[in-house]
C-alpha cells in the first residue's frame, strides 16, 4: 500500500483514538462492556499527556511520511482538518498538562454517571 495513504490512515486512527479515550466514557451506559477498553484507552492518552511522552501512532505516521518522501504534511483531507487537532501549533508542556486535566475531569464525570447507572454510587 502507499506510505502516504498509510500514514493518513494512522492519522485518522489516531484521531478516533483520542475522541474515544476522550469520550468513549459517555458510551459506557448503553455499552457497559467497552470499560474493558475505555479504560486502558484512558491510562494511555493521561500518560502520554502527563508524562509528556509521544505515542507510538506519531512516530509510525511519520515512518509512513519518510518513506513517501514527505517531509512534512500535505494538503489531503486529512492533513488539513484532522492533523491541527491531533498537533496543535505551539504544543507546550503546560498545554498538554491542561489536556490531561481534561481528559481525567470529563472522564471522572462520565464514569460517575456510569456507577450511578449502576446503582454503585
């Protein structure tokens, strides 16, 4: 397959990844068993953030984008709407500690739901 195409298809993962460790949380009322992966999802997209790390997903899309010639991002559809969301101009340390923040708050809430649902809490 074409590097560049797999490279926008680890993009588009990696977007659905961050909406889902992000959101998936809301799904687990009508979906109880996605906890199983919500959470791992979870654990991973906090540690990346907190830690300062970088997830594997960026470092395999631009393996793709080397092996296309691309130096950096084209003009695809992807690269253009999704690729500023996923890297944001000027990504600091104190940017991505506010993400974490996020992702743990928003997530805490829908898992409150979750147990209320439930009948734990």
């Amino acid at each position: 397959m074409n590097p560049a195409a797999l490279a926008d298809a680890v993009v588009a993962l990696h977007f659905a990844f961050i909406l889902f460790a992000l959101l998936g949380g809301a799904l687990l009322v009508r979906w109880p068993g996605l906890v199983f992966l919500h959470l791992p999802a979870l654990a991973w997209g906090t540690w990346i953030e907190f830690s300062g790390g970088l997830c594997p997903l960026t470092t395999l899309e631009n393996d793709f984008r080397a092996q296309a010639g691309a130096a950096g991002y084209g003009e695809g559809f992807v690269d253009h709407y999704l690729s500023p969301i996923i890297y944001p101009d000027g990504l600091t340390r104190g940017t991505q500690l506010v993400y974490g923040g996020i992702l743990l708050g928003l997530n805490a809430l829908f898992y409150l739901r979750f147990a209320r649902s439930r009948r734990w809490v």
